[in-house]
C-alpha cells in the first residue's frame, strides 16, 4: 500500500509544501508541490507574523490542487513540519557504556545505552528547547577507531558522540496553533538541514566529516555533519537578498529587477560567456542598460563578505573537520549563478560541490532543504514500519530520535 505524506517546509523567502507518496522509481514520488513567497523570519521572529498562516494556507492549497490533477483527492491533515535554522540549535555529548551481551560483541541495545548515557550528560531537560533528533556521529569500541558500524565488533566498553538537535519551543507552540486553526495535525517536528545532509552526503564524505553550506534569502547556515550528525550548526545573518538589495539600491532600480540582474550574473566568464552589459526592463516599459563592471563591483562586494562570514565560521568549527573534509553548496543564493561555486570555492581555498537531490521533479538547487526534509520523512515512515514502533522511535539510519515536546 502506497503512503502518501506532506511535509512543509519553512525557508527564509518562501514556504514550500511538498506531497510525496512512498514507491515507484524512486524511494517516493513527489505528486504535489505548492510554493508561496512570504517574508520570511530574523532574529527567530517572524517579519510578518499578521501574514504567515495566509501563506502557509496557500502553499498547501497549492500542493493539494498539483496532486488532485492526477484523478485522486488529497486533502492534508497530517504535515510533517521542518524546523527553519534560526529556530534550532545544536549540541553533543559523549557517552560510555559497558557492552552488555554475554560474548561480548556490540548489540543493537548497546547503541541505545551508550547515546542514553550521552543524553544524561546533558541534562537535556533543563535546557530551553525540544530535543526532535538523537544522532550518533561515531563510536567506539575499546578507544578504537570511530565507525558508524559497531554491531558484531568484540570488546568491553562502548563510546560514541552523540548529537542533540534541540527546537525553538515558541516556533513549535505558534505552528501548532496556526496549522490547528486549519483543522492540520503536525505528526512531528524535523530538521530540513539535517535530511538535506543525509540526502545529499555520501557515507563516506560524512565519515570524513562534511560541511553543507545553504546559503538562502536573508541568512547563510553552515553546518558540519559527521556520521548521521550535525556537529556543529552556524547561522550567518546575510543571504542572497542581500546582494538583490545592494544592487537595487546600488544602480537605483525595482528588488524586481535587481534580481534579473542578480541571476543572469556569471562570475567568471569565459569564450563561451562573453562578458557583457546587462540590460533590464522597468515597469514603466523602458529599458536601461549597466555595464559588467557597475555589476560587478557590486554583486561580488557583497558575495565576498559572504565567503568571508563562511570562511571564518569553517575555521571556529576547525575541530570538528578533517584533513580531507568536503564543501557542499545546495540551496540558493550562489548555488544557482553561474560560476558562483568556482568563485567561493576560490575564496575559501577549498573544493566545493553542488550536489543535486536524486529525484525527478524539483530537482533544483533552490528545493534542496525541502527534499531534504521529505527524504527524512520517509526515512521516518520506513523505521517505524520496520520496527513495529512509534514514530517517536528510530530515525536517520536506525538512531532513536528524542521528540521533546
């Protein structure tokens, strides 16, 4: 039996909402897709709260009207909601345990002990959050070398790191009552950034500790992941919105077309893309004309400052990234202007990937976290379904996830 499952996700500009239903090629289809600018949030407040619950009506709206086109009705009342980065935080432990079996080799409970014990470190009941993910990023048995596998491996004592993933309890109680106005039950609470990294990492750039860069609207949030953790999480207060900004007040003209000019911009261009003027339409029909070199000095002030913040936040997070650690750049902002990965790849003086979302529809850099977010979901549905268990149970490669709330 198929399963059909929607998931909202909350980005800086825009509220997407995505309807997948599990099966077919893929690990799910996505078969409704709504997506609605709004003004997004600062400072963990929303920019206009008086406007928010219209959007997030319409976005589901939206999706729910894609779906129907394919002959059935789907009308949501269950939503997976993700948790936007200036609403979560993160924190680890480690945690130690005798292995408990009579021959001595790591047992599934042994991987519950030793992150229980890494939780009681923590005191997480004091702190001023909801725990909604428990992940591991290593263990160890007997101070060996970290694995993601322990089960089956001999010896007397069990360590691991654990990550918390903790949520703003004022975002979950105000989407809670917005959704419950729409007669919509929020199933869970999850982090987009962390199924963006499991969708989009392999297990070996996460064993070697990654670090995804989604540079949105109006912030940029770093994060590094190691194992099925994010270690360390970063939220940077500029975005692409900063540069349509810069250029709209730089050259005097519409946030409308200063974004035309944002996107068509190619940072390096070469005999294939020619350097050129940039032409734009106003809403008064005219036109008028900069030249590369006004656009430039404008964009890349501004993108600088941004490899700048990012340059700085990769070094506070120095002891959590190996010697060989990959840069990865989904989301907006640079991921979708040409030649914006080659340039921040060459101010960080590191190698940075684009991955894209294995899927067939929004396969865009711009859907990434809200992919992302699905691909969690789903990951969710199968544990339970496996293990016979509340939602509440296992997520993210078989780790129990703490839901706080």
């Amino acid at each position: 039996m198929k399963t059909v499952a929607a998931a909202i996700d909350f980005g800086t500009s825009k509220i997407v909402t995505l309807l997948a239903e599990s099966g077919g090629f893929n690990r799910c289809d996505i078969i409704g897709s709504g997506t609605v600018p709004y003004d997004g949030y600062a400072d963990g407040e929303w920019n206009s709260p008086e406007k928010l619950s219209e959007a997030i009506r319409s976005s589901i709206n939206a999706a729910e009207l894609e779906a129907g086109q394919g002959g059935a009705r789907h009308k949501v009342r269950e939503v997976y909601v993700g948790v936007p980065c200036e609403y979560i935080h993160v924190i680890s432990a480690e945690g130690e345990v005798n292995i408990s079996s009579p021959d001595g080799r790591v047992v599934d409970d042994d991987l519950d002990n030793v992150q229980d014990a890494a939780a009681e470190q923590l005191d997480l009941a004091r702190l001023d959050g909801c725990v909604i993910h428990r992940s591991p990023a290593w263990f160890s048995v007997d101070g060996g070398k970290h694995t993601m596998s322990p089960v089956g491996t001999k010896g007397g004592v069990l360590r691991a790191s654990v990550t918390f993933i903790l949520a703003d309890k004022y975002f979950i109680a105000d989407i809670r009552k917005r959704l419950g106005e729409m007669d919509i039950k929020v199933l869970a609470f999850l982090s987009p950034a962390l199924g963006e990294a499991l969708q989009l990492m392999s297990i070996e750039d996460r064993d070697r500790s990654a670090v995804l860069i989604d540079i949105g609207y109006l912030n940029t949030e770093v994060s590094v992941v190691e194992g099925d953790a994010i270690t360390y999480h970063g939220v940077l207060p500029l975005g692409g919105g900063d540069i349509t900004a810069d250029l709209a007040q730089g050259l005097r003209i519409p946030m409308r077309a200063a974004e035309q000019i944002k996107r068509e911009y190619i940072f390096m261009p070469d005999e294939f893309d020619p350097e050129g003027d940039h032409e734009v339409q106003l809403e008064d029909g005219s036109r008028i004309v900069f030249t590369r070199a006004d656009v430039q000095e404008i964009i890349e002030a501004r993108v600088d400052e941004i490899a700048d913040l990012i340059g700085q936040t990769i070094e506070e997070a120095r002891n959590y990234l190996g010697a060989r650690s990959q840069v990865f750049l989904p989301g907006g902002g640079l991921a979708i202007m040409r030649g914006g990965r080659e340039y921040l790849a060459e101010k960080l003086r590191r190698s940075v990937k684009a991955p894209l979302a294995k899927t067939a529809k929004h396969n865009s850099p711009v859907f990434a976290s809200a992919l992302g977010l699905v691909d969690l979901v789903f990951d969710s549905i199968e544990q339970q379904a496996a293990q016979n268990d509340s939602f509440f149970g296992r997520i993210a490669g078989g780790v129990r996830n703490l839901m706080g709330w």
